[in-house]
C-alpha cells in the first residue's frame, strides 16, 4: 500500500542516511520501524511494568562500587577481644 507521510526534515535526513548506511530502501526501514514500534507496544500493553525495565540503568556503576565498599568492609578483619 501506498501512502504519504508528514516528518520533520531532520528525520527524514537521519532516516534517509540510516537507510544508505544499512543498504535498504527507506520504505524497508520505515516498515521494519512501525513493526518494531507496534511489537513493543503490544508487549508493553500488555504488561504495564515493562515499561520501566531499565530505567535505574544509570544507577548502575553506584551500585557495584556500595558493592565494592560493603565488600571491603566485611573482608576485615576485626581484632578479637578476649576478656
């Protein structure tokens, strides 16, 4: 099917360009996006929680160096009291 659509000039440069960069005509490109946009949609419709998988991805290198520290600490020894 044919049809026409409206994108700002900015897109259509990066998809046009992305499209020369992987061999494949932008109608390709265009389809492959949509399919891909409307799987993503329907995994995430249904299930809500989908949708923040990976959004604490940032935090990451925090938490492996409280790791690092809470394993520094229990590695110590600490000197035994003997009363």
């Amino acid at each position: 099917m044919k049809t026409t659509l409206e994108m700002p000039d900015a897109l259509f440069r990066r998809a046009k360009a992305t499209a020369a960069h992987l061999g494949i005509p932008l109608r390709q490109l265009v389809t492959e996006a949509v399919e891909e946009k409307l799987r993503i949609s329907s995994i995430e419709s249904r299930k809500p929680w989908m949708r923040h998988i990976g959004k604490l991805k940032h935090l990451s290198k925090e938490t492996q160096r409280i790791d690092r520290v809470i394993e520094d600490s229990f590695e110590q020894i600490e000197p035994e009291t003997w009363e």
